[in-house]
C-alpha cells in the first residue's frame, strides 16, 4: 500500500534523529535478514536499502559496497558464537584446559544449531572464483577471534597449564589452520550433497582430530588433551546446510 506524504516525513525524521551506530546495526539487520533467506548472489545494496528504510546516502556513510555488509555480518555472527561460547567457559571450573574445552565445546555446540546461517557463510565461501569473498570472510571472523584466542592461551600459560614459546604466535597459527579447512570442508559438502552424509562427517572429523593433535603441541600439552571433534554435532551442522 502507498504510503502518504505525512508517513514518509515522519519516517524521514527517525531516520535523521537515529544515531550513527543505530542506523549502521538497522542496515546490518536488513543485510543479514536478506542474505540468510535468499544468499549472496540474489541481494542488492537496493534490496537492503529498501528493507531497512535507509537512503542511499545513509547506507554509503557507514558502508562502501555490499561486500562490508558481509565482513559486518561475519563480525557479528562471530561475536555471538564467541559469547556463547565465553559464558561456558565463565562457567567452568577447573584449570584452563578445562576451560578451553569447555569453550571449544560451546563453539561447536553453537554453530551446530544455526544451520541457515552456516549454510549462507559456506555457500559463499566455497563457491568456486569466490577466493576474495573467502578471505573477507576468514579475515573478519579471525579479526574477532583472535583476541579471544589469545587471552585464553595467555591465561594458560600464566597458570603453568600451557607450555607455549609464544602466545601470539601460537594463537595465530591456530586461527591459519582453521582457515586452511576450505578444501577439507569442500569435500565434506559434495558428498552430503551427494547423499554420503557419514562420509562427509568422517572427512570433517578426521581434520579436526589432526588439527587437535597439532594444538596439544603447540600448547605442551599430553596427546588427546583438546577436543576438537564431535561427530554428532557435525553430522547436525552438515544436515542442515545441506538440507535447509
């Protein structure tokens, strides 16, 4: 239905009123809403504009293309998977191994259950001549993470539980090894899609279980000490990229 002349200036004044931070997180919303039900490739910056009752003027002050709408979006998506996953490890007791764990654990756990979402991101990035798109992708989501990843192997360390040359530099090769999963993960959704869903978690499992025997080094911890793999909680996540 048209909207009359007063209803649009009095949509123009919210927009003028809203803060810089409240219209920049109402296009993101738009932006995330849009990309989660119909992908990359069939939403326009018009689309988003028109979702989220912005100008264009006020979409290019907080953006520059729609391709900052995605590293907006994996920052966010990141930054909710890290909550989760913080408050389980706040609410774990024991030394930092334990707790470590514990936030792995709540990560998987996480991204397990947001299968649109998951399928979006992996869509993206698996695409075939989509390698720019596939670093903006692993270059926000390891711009959230690492910090986190470094506090945590810090406070190990600090307590005695991890053995580490040095933080920063382990912290950074773990976050290069979970972006070095596309070919791995690649495989892994050909043969869901193919209908090999038990092959596709063996292939996902078997990285995961290398990359955790690689961590346990890094941290001079005894093999098997960090746990990377749940066979279930991928078999849900696969399903539900490629089903949903």
């Amino acid at each position: 239905m048209r909207k009359d002349s007063s209803s649009l200036i009095e949509e123009a004044s919210k927009r003028q009123r809203m803060a810089p931070d409240e219209r920049r997180a109402l296009i993101l919303d738009a932006a995330q809403t849009l990309f989660f039900a119909n992908g990359w490739d069939d939403v326009t910056v018009a689309d988003v504009l028109n979702e989220a009752g912005i100008s264009k003027g006020g979409f290019y002050h907080h953006f520059t293309a729609k391709e900052d709408l995605l590293d907006g979006v994996i920052k966010r998506f990141t930054t909710e998977a890290l909550a989760s996953a913080e408050a389980a490890r706040a609410a774990t007791s024991g030394d930092a191994l334990m707790r470590f764990n514990a936030f792995l654990a709540e990560t998987s756990r996480w991204k397990a259950e947001q299968g649109p979402q998951m399928k979006f991101f992996m869509d993206v990035m698996l695409r075939p001549g989509n390698d720019i798109l596939f670093g903006r992708i692993t270059s926000a989501a390891t711009a959230a993470a690492l910090p986190v990843l470094l506090e945590l192997i810090g406070q190990g360390a600090d307590e005695g539980t991890f053995d580490v040359p040095d933080v920063s530099l382990v912290g950074e090769t773990i976050m290069a090894m979970s972006q070095g999963r596309r070919a791995v993960l690649e495989a892994a959704f050909v043969a869901a899609r193919a209908g090999n869903l038990e092959q596709a978690v063996t292939t996902l499992n078997n990285r995961m279980i290398a990359e955790g025997a690689l961590i346990d080094r890094m941290l001079g911890l005894p093999q098997g000490s960090i746990f990377l793999t749940n066979p279930n909680e991928f078999r849900l996540m696969l399903h539900a990229i490629v089903w949903s």
